[in-house]
C-alpha cells in the first residue's frame, strides 16, 4: 500500500493508484530519481511498458494511459523537483 501522506507534493486525488506508487518511490522514497523507461513488444505488436528504479531496480508495470500520466506530470512538476520518468 502507498503511504500517500509522505506525497505532499502530489496531487493525490487527480493522480491514478498505478502512477502514485511510482511516484512516491521516485520521488519521496530513499532513491529519489528518474526512472527509466523500457518498452518490450511481441512479434504480432502488442507492447507493454514498465518504469525501473535506477538506484534499486524495482519495477513498476504501467499501461499506455498510465505511461502518459508519468511523462506528463514529470514535464510539468519533475523536473523542478529532480524526480519522475524519462523515457530515453
């Protein structure tokens, strides 16, 4: 379960469960970074995303929605708070 009073700096209540769990590691646990982002796809197309913790490697599973999510709120508060995703 996520702690989410140690989140102060997230909106918690416009922020989806999936991407409050990756937040709060990146940016209020211990390793405080950006996660990578890595992509692996099936020969017939199907894709999925996860979001890696450079620091400790924990993964975190994240849908096409939930990716957007991520990249959208690092754009708009992560960089200042030197945390989020980074898809490279």
């Amino acid at each position: 379960m996520v702690d989410t009073e140690r989140v102060a700096t997230l909106p918690v209540e416009t922020v989806s469960p999936a991407v409050l769990a990756v937040l709060s590691h990146l940016c209020e646990g211990d390793c405080h970074t950006f996660g990578g982002v890595l992509e692996w796809c099936e020969a017939r197309g199907d894709c999925c995303q996860a979001v890696v913790c450079p620091v400790c490697a924990k993964q975190f599973v994240v849908d096409d929605d939930e990716l957007a999510e991520l990249l959208h709120w690092t754009d708009d508060q992560g960089q200042a708070l030197v945390c989020g995703v980074r898809w490279d």
